[in-house]
C-alpha cells in the first residue's frame, strides 16, 4: 500500500546516501548515484503531496480535533498519478543487469518497460486483446522494439484502448449477423422456395427488430468513438480513477528491487518445509566412504569374476 512504498522509496534513498558517501565509487557511477537519489526522492514527495501537499483540502473531524485531508485532485491529475505508479512498479518488475552493472544501466532499466514488464501489466490488468496482438503493438511502438519510456508507455495504451474497441465492434457487428427470425413459425405461415413471404408474416417480430436495432446502435456509437473517448472508456476500464482499485490489481512478478515482505513466511503446506539443509561433512568422512564405495567395487568385481570361473569350468 501507498506506506509500504514511503519505506521502500525511503530505504532506497537511504542506500543511495551510502552510495554516494562511499570512498570507493568515483566519478560517473557517483553523478549517477546522485541522479538516482534525485528521481526517488521526487518519487516520494509526488507519493507524500498526493495526500498533503497544496492540492489537498483540511478539514475537521467531528470532534475537532483531528485534521482530515481530502484529496481534491481533478480526474485527469488523478489518472496521471495513477499511470506514472504504474509505470514506475512494472519497469522494476524485472531487473535484467548483469554483476558488473553500472549506476547507468541501473537507472535505465528502472526507467523503461521491457516486454515481459508490459505483459505482466496486462495480465494484472484483465486487459481483454490476445497476448500476440499485444506483443505485435509492443514491437511496433518500443525503442527498437525492445523497451518502452514513460511517453511510449502512454502511446501504447492509446494503441491498445483502439484495438479493445476493434474487438467490441467485430464481436458486436457478428452477433448483429445472427439474429434472425424466430425459426418455430407454423410451416403453412413460412415462405417456400421462390415464394413470397405471406402477409402475416411480412415484417420482422417487433421484439427482434428492437434486439436488432438497439445492436446496431450499440455498433454505431462504437465507430464514431474518437480517439480520445476510447482511451477515456479504456482507462475507466483499467479503474485508474480509484486508488485502492488500480493498487490491487498490481501483483507484479516480484517485490520492487527484488526485496522480500519482512513479514513473508513459507507456508505450511509448502513442500519445501519438509526440506532441511544437511551439515557439511568432513574431510574424514568424506574420505571414509570412498574407500567403502572402492571396497565395494572390489568386492562386486571378485563376485563376477568367480562367476565367470564357475561358468568356464562347467562348460570345459
């Protein structure tokens, strides 16, 4: 939740503050550090003046003594709150660098979306286009078709708010095609081949003209949609107006910054439990059960070659 990510933010200055006092890292990995401690501390104070800073209305509680902060944010400062947290967790879902990384290649990668990241986005997200459509949009969209920043992030979804509608209209114009006449109609009341319908049957049921009709105006408005009133209802669908709704939606792949909840323990019914890890042996022991192992060998050997004895002797 929005404390568990005040501490995360916080501790993560905290190590870049180490960084940065440390005699041994020097000249580009030092102004990196520096620039990294800078992008998280603007994180946590975005994070803090949602609920505080100026934009944020006081009010009394019942009893007077408490202030109560209300939150009076526009939909639109709440919907690019909400899209830069997203961003912002999911490019630091998976963090592929190798031992020897720079501050550089760090803040790179903790600054663009790969395609797993953005896949996991979806997925979280019950974004409703197939998983090779959303990869075909990603490779066409990201930085050499490997990663997406903030503003491709954002050219993305408005790529994907048109193909969610795409679908809606495909769905909608195949379900229009399929509805016919009623079929139980008396067989004197249908018309045979070549014939004119009759007249009681002339014009369509008025309950399927209504289904009929009520689709086709469905589909109508689908088309005539702009391009912003389809990301609008797309991001209405992502929930990204509310909070608590959006922040439940983010499991990720794993903890930011590949850490682990404090509070985590392995669950009961996990198999791994079972497991114990075994002492180290000794050089003693481990001698000893190699000579065991070649007097075994040893052993089996002479057992074969008595056989093999006994087998010739009988056959001479």
């Amino acid at each position: 939740g929005e404390i568990e990510l005040k501490e995360q933010l916080k501790k993560s200055i905290e190590q870049y503050d180490e960084v940065i006092k440390s005699e041994t890292v020097k000249g580009n990995d030092i102004k990196s550090a520096v620039e990294l401690k800078a992008l998280l501390t603007k994180q946590l104070g975005e994070v803090t003046n949602a609920h505080s800073g100026p934009g944020a209305k006081k009010e009394l509680t019942k009893k007077g003594s408490l202030l109560r902060i209300s939150p009076t944010e526009s939909t639109e400062e709440l919907i690019e709150k909400a899209l830069k947290e997203i961003f912002s967790f999911y490019c630091r879902q998976q963090l592929l660098i190798g031992k020897k990384a720079t501050f550089e290649v760090l803040h790179n990668v903790i600054s663009n979306m790969n395609l797993g990241e953005f896949m996991k986005f979806c997925k979280d997200f019950s974004v409703p286009v197939s998983a090779t459509k959303i990869k075909e949009l990603f490779k066409k969209t990201a930085k050499l078709s490997k990663e997406l920043d903030y503003s491709l992030f954002l050219a993305i979804l408005k790529k994907v708010a048109e193909e969610v509608i795409d679908t809606k209209i495909t769905n909608l114009a195949k379900e229009i095609s399929q509805v016919e006449e009623p079929k139980n109609l008396p067989k004197d009341l249908k018309a045979g081949p070549g014939e004119e319908k009759k007249e009681e049957i002339s014009q369509v049921p008025e309950e399927v003209t209504s289904e009929k009709e009520s689709l086709e105006k469905q589909l109508s408005d689908l088309r005539n949609k702009s391009e912003e009133e389809k990301l609008k209802e797309f991001y209405s669908f992502l929930e990204l107006e509310t909070t608590s709704k959006y922040k439940k939606k983010m499991t990720g792949m794993a903890l930011p910054f590949n850490t682990r909840d404090k509070n985590y323990r392995i669950p009961i019914e996990d198999s791994s439990r079972k497991y114990k890890l075994k002492a180290k042996k000794s050089q003693v022991e481990i001698k000893k059960e190699i000579e065991e192992l070649k007097k075994k060998r040893e052993e089996k050997k002479k057992e074969l070659e008595k056989i093999e004895k006994e087998k010739y002797e009988k056959n001479r």
